[in-house]
C-alpha cells in the first residue's frame, strides 16, 4: 500500500496516500475503533459552513489570502454537498478534537498543497468555539426539517377529526367507558397535542441562536484579532441564512450547554405526545372502533393475523428519544469548568432525536391518511353503553338517571331503553353529535 508520512507532537505516522485526511484523524480513528456510530451527516456539514465563514471572515479582514481563502471555501462547499460519512466515531474524546480536526484536514488535502489545516483552515478558531456553534447549527436545521413534518401529522389529524365528527362514540377513563363524545373529538385532541409539537419545535430554535464562535478556546477569544471576533458571526449568518447572535458573555456560551437540554426536553415532549397518541390508537383499532391500513402480514405462524406495526415502530421511536434526552442532560451536567468534554455525545444523541422524530412523524401522517372508522361498531357500542346516561343529566338530574341504570334489564341495547323510558325526542336531541362535541371541537 502506498502511504505518505505526516507528523505531530507525538512522531511521525504512515497515513495511506490516499487517504482523504491527515495524521490526527489517523490518530483518532486508531484511537476510537466503535463501530456504527460515526458523526453525523449533519454535523459534519454545519461544521464545514462554520469553516468556511471563518475563511470569509479572515479573508475580509485580511488575515487569509485571497489565493487560500478560496480554495479553503470551495471545498468547504464540496464537503457540505457530498453529505458525506466518515468512519470517525461520534463517541470520541476530546471535546470534539478530533470532528474539528478531521474537517481541517479534509479542507486542507481539498483545497491543495498550500493550504495548512491548522494555520489556514483553523486560523483563528479552536474546537471549543466551532464545534458547539455547529452543533447548533446542525440542531437548528434539524428543527426545522422537524416542524415540517409535525406540521403535516397536525394537518393529517385534522383532517380524520372532522371526517369523524359526526360519530358519536363513548369516551374512557383509566380504561373505563366513561360519556360520551364523538370519534371527531377524539382526534381533534391528537391534533391538538400535535400542534403544540409544531409551535414547540418550530419556537425552541430560539435557544440556539446565540453561539460562542470566536471565543477560541475558553470564551476569551485568546489569540483572535477583536475585529475577527466581532465579523465572523456575521458571516456564518450570511452563510446559513440562519438568525444567530453571538453571546454576550462567551466564556458562558463555551462552558454550559443547557440550551441542549431545553431543547431536547421539547424533543421528548413530542416524543411522549407520539407515544401516547400511538398508544390510543392501538387501543381504538382493538376495540373496533377504528380500522388501521393493513402494511403487512403480522406473523409466521398466524395466518391472516395484521399488526399495527407502524405504531409499534413509531413508539420505539419515541423510547429511544426519551433515552436520547437522558444522555443530553447527562452531558451537559458532566461538563467541567470551561469546557464541555461530552459534547460529541450531546451532539449525537440530539441530532439522532430529531432525525428519529421526523421520521416517526412522517410515517404516523402517511398511516393516519388511511385509518377509516367503523362506523357500525361504533354506533354498536355507543348505543350499548349505560354511560350514555350521563348526558341527560341537565334534564332528568343525577338520582333519576341512576334509577334508569338500576333498572335496566339489558333486553334491549340502553339507548332503545331510553328511548322507551324517556321518549324518541329527547334522547336524539341530547344524544345528537352536534350536542355531543359543544366543547369537543375548534369552534
């Protein structure tokens, strides 16, 4: 195998002459053989936007040749194109040392021999400033490919609320037939958690907004010019399109990552949303009152059995991201002094729930375009249950309803009881949808 020699502080290393990176990535890839959790796309691409606008703003200020900063800059947008994988594990050590140093090198074997990956591609940075600003970077993009597919799962729901609002249906509680209200209620609820969701997702891009770039390495913006300081968050706007500040006070940006945490917290909250909604469903789909699309044979043994595997998927999900916030919170509170050691982690698991989550909203608002309801079996039901009583209360009061209950001998469905009992007219009237969803519904 062809190899070339490149150096460090530690010696010299073979690295193989094709090899798209240099001796530190070398190091680290020896350094941290885990498999399957490399950095994420996504990060990767943010941290080369990072990069390129601090060649911008180098080169503006004069402190990058013209020659250098173009070449640095093409290649950024190259590496940010190719969404590419690299076999760096996200799990590494070092703050995001070795992310930081792979795209330096990668920048620098792109943009040509005269290209330094510290002293041109790094100039005026340090991991601790440009990977938390890609991070957010990352997580801000990620928010907002989410809250387009929440969107869609609200709208999805919306819809199946008011295909269904006419049928009357008996609600639950702790798994218990409870009143009455109609299917359309039922779902107006789900998209009403969903809505929360998008507005959420969509406002919590807030809390990444201000970032640490150009503080270096704890904060001070020890070896950076003050006007470089003050230019390059300009830049990295230009260069995302995205509404960030730089923090007031860098040295807070650079130690504490609880804005993770916030908004990963709005993460599970979604997630739980899902998990629960999901759950319902199951149990509508078992008690007939709804019919969920058949995707796919349920068994191998149990012919013609169909399982509603996309809401078992879609509440795997929501676990995982559950799990996932854990290891943010996790990681932002094992930080020390200046420095967040667990960043990569962070970033993984963040980047990964946001991911997850828009694909467990896409899959759930596709499923729900084809859920139809049974309306057969929910008239059935309805008509069947004593605790349809319970909205004749304004007229016959709570002592005479609960004689009606006593007194039933089940030899006819209990709304036909009623109706011999209390006269056509007002049970229909009292048990209509539109008297049945009053509060239930947007109005």
């Amino acid at each position: 195998m062809n190899t070339r020699t490149e150096k460090d502080l530690l010696g010299e290393k073979q690295i193989p002459a094709d090899a798209p990176w240099g001796i530190h990535t070398a190091r680290a890839l020896e350094n941290f053989p885990i498999p399957g959790r490399p950095v994420p796309p996504a990060l990767i691409a943010a941290l080369a936007q990072v990069k390129k606008a601090c060649a911008l703003a180098n080169k503006e200020l004069g402190l990058l040749s013209p020659e250098k900063a173009a070449a640095v800059i093409y290649a950024c947008e190259e590496i940010q194109a190719s969404n590419g994988n690299y076999p760096l594990s996200a799990l590494q050590g070092g703050a995001g040392t070795s992310t930081n140093m792979m795209l330096n090198e990668l920048i620098a074997n792109k943009a040509g021999s005269t290209v330094h990956p510290i002293e041109d591609v790094n100039l005026h940075q340090s991991t601790n400033d440009v990977y938390p600003t890609a991070v957010k970077v990352a997580a801000i993009q990620g928010l907002r490919g989410l809250a387009e597919k929440v969107e869609a799962l609200q709208g999805a729901f919306q819809r199946l609320e008011n295909k269904f609002a006419h049928i009357p249906t008996i609600g639950k509680t702790e798994l218990v037939e409870a009143v009455p209200l109609t299917l359309g209620a039922e779902f107006g609820a789900f998209a009403e958690a969903f809505a929360r969701d998008r507005w959420r997702t969509f406002k919590c891009e807030e809390r990444l907004r201000v970032i640490n770039l150009g503080g270096t390495a704890v904060g001070t913006g020890l070896t950076a010019p003050r006007s470089y300081i003050f230019l390059v968050t300009d830049k990295l706007r230009e260069v995302t399109g995205l509404g960030l500040s730089r923090g007031e006070n860098l040295v807070d940006q650079t130690a504490n990552a609880d804005a993770f945490v916030e908004v990963s917290g709005i993460l599970k909250a979604c997630a739980a949303n899902l998990l629960k909604i999901c759950g319902d469903l199951r149990l509508l789909h078992m008690n007939k009152r709804i019919k969920l699309p058949a995707v796919q044979a349920g068994s191998s043994i149990m012919p013609g059995k169909v399982n509603p595997v996309i809401l078992e998927s879609v509440m795997q999900i929501g676990i995982k991201v559950q799990a996932n916030d854990f290891i943010v919170t996790e990681c932002a509170s094992r930080g020390s002094l200046q420095i967040n050691e667990f960043m990569p982690l962070l970033a993984a698991a963040l980047l990964e729930s946001m991911e997850l989550l828009g694909a467990a909203c896409h899959m759930l608002s596709t499923h729900a375009e084809g859920i139809v309801a049974d309306e057969a079996e929910c008239e059935r039901q309805f008509n069947a249950s004593v605790e349809i009583v319970t909205a004749f209360l304004p007229a016959i009061g709570y002592d005479r309803s609960t004689e009606l209950v006593k007194q039933f001998d089940g030899a006819t469905d209990f709304r036909t009881y009623l109706e011999n009992q209390l006269g056509t007219e007002l049970v229909e009237k009292t048990l209509s949808p539109q008297n049945l969803m009053a509060l239930g519904h947007r109005t």
